[in-house]
C-alpha cells in the first residue's frame, strides 16, 4: 500500500490535470463508477487501477476491482490520504482509473460516416464533456476537436461525458488540415452562427454529416465558416443574444436527430 502523497507513481497521477503531461504520456485520470464502468465495457486500454480499502464502500466498485484482477489489470492501493490527494470529488468513492488515450488524426482519405460535431477552439472542458454525452445519446459518431483549446481528456471533460469519451471516435486536428480533408471528401458541413441565415428548423440534414461549431466567445473563424457547405442559425427572441455552447449544440443535435428518426405514427401519444 502507498502511504505517501509524495510517491513518484501518485505524483504523475496528479500531473494528468495538466494538458501538457497529459499530451507527452498519452494517459488521462477518470474517476467515478459510471465512466470506468464505461472505460470497461468498451475495451479501452486501462493502465492501472487506484483503489482504496476505506473509500471502497460499494460492492459494484469492489465487482470492478475483481473484473479488473481478472484481465491483469495493475492495481493499485493507497491510503486514504493519498487517494483524497488524487481524486477531483467530493467524498470520493475510493476507486479511480489511469486509461490510455484513443484519439487519431485527420487524413484526406479518412471516412466519416454518421453524425459528427467538430468544435474549433472550444475552451470549456465541461461544455466539450456535455457534447459529448449529448452527441452518444442521439447516436452519433465522433467528435472533431479543431485547433488549439481544451482537451476531451481533460478531468472535467471526462466527468461531464458521463462515460461517452469511451463510446466515440475522437480527432484532434487542425483547421489547415481540415479543410485539406473536407476539400477531398465534400462531406456536408453545416455551421452554427449568429447571424441572417437558414433557420435550423428549415434545413434538411443528411445522415452523414459533420456539425461545425464555433468557440464560446467567438464562434466559428472567418476561415472556419468559409469552409462550410451550408449555414445555420438558432433564433432568439428574448433579450439575451447567445447561447451555452453544449445547450446551442444539443439542440441542433436533436433537431438531427428528429429529421433522421422520426416518430412513427404507431408511437404518438394522443
């Protein structure tokens, strides 16, 4: 058991809530029973285990750890102490994951098929979190992350996705590189802005489709919205002028989600 917060194994832990270590180790830190339940059922590629005794109070916690055991999973104990210098919750519930990272890059001949939502510059890991849970409820395929900003593999982000970041593809490219790919695959690229044009609810959304969305304080790029196929936009007729960007994105996610999936007459309610 590692008694001390000051162990070199704890230390690099704690070092995953920093973008830059987490880039040059390809690892990220989830915590929680849902998302490592997640992580599991999805064959993610787990690095190791932290567990403590104390903390370990529920018995589908402690079937995790036996689950774990069984494919030769590292594990590893800690003191209470120690594991409450690691864990980013309140009353932390004793048993927390070191995975490997799965995103790829973006090729000219990589194939996107289903719904995707690309982000270019998005800053707030929960908003990028919340997307993604959003994005696997309606079934969609992946995430897009353009440019510089947060990361999917942030604590935030990891913890808002609910256990989604295990379900969907993610790629981590650049708007150069983006537009090389959409130049090659003329795939449908829709854009969200705040601005005069096609109502949300009056365009027609294809099956396969990538949903560009901008940064929280900026929004899409001149370049970004450039490279669209067709524009957007979400009326308001209060007095407020914009929206949350994971609210502005689920909307439309389900608004694509309806068109693609439409109620069948035999399931209305009268």
């Amino acid at each position: 058991m590692i008694t001390s917060t000051s162990n070199q194994h704890i230390k690099a832990i704690r070092k995953l809530s920093q973008k830059k270590y987490r880039r040059e180790s390809g690892l990220f830190y989830v915590e929680g029973l849902r998302p490592i339940t997640s992580a599991m059922n999805h064959k993610a590629a787990i690095e190791q285990f932290v567990f403590c005794e104390e903390l370990l109070e529920s018995e589908f916690g402690r079937d995790l750890l036996r689950k774990a055991e069984s494919q030769a999973i590292p594990i590893l104990e800690v003191s209470r102490d120690v594991f409450e210098s690691i864990s980013l919750k309140e009353g932390p519930q004793g048993l927390c994951a070191v995975v490997h990272q799965n995103s790829t890059s973006l090729l000219p001949d990589t194939s996107l098929t289903g719904l995707w939502v690309a982000l270019e510059g998005v800053q707030d890991p929960g908003n990028l979190g919340s997307i993604l849970r959003t994005l696997d409820a309606v079934g969609g395929s992946g995430m897009l992350l353009v440019g510089e900003g947060t990361d999917a593999y942030h604590p935030t982000s990891v913890r808002a996705s609910m256990g989604a970041i295990f379900t969907l593809s993610i790629i981590q490219t650049y708007l150069e590189d983006f537009s090389r790919w959409q130049q090659k695959q003329q795939r449908t690229l829709v854009g969200a802005v705040c601005a005069d044009v096609v109502d949300y609810r009056d365009y027609n959304y294809p099956v396969d489709m990538v949903l560009f969305m901008g940064s929280e304080q900026k929004g899409l790029t001149e370049q970004a919205v450039h490279l669209c196929t067709d524009l957007i936009t979400i009326p308001m007729v209060g007095s407020v002028d914009s929206l949350n960007l994971a609210n502005a994105t689920s909307i439309l996610m389900y608004e694509i989600f309806n068109q693609n999936h439409p109620v069948k007459a035999n399931d209305r309610i009268d």
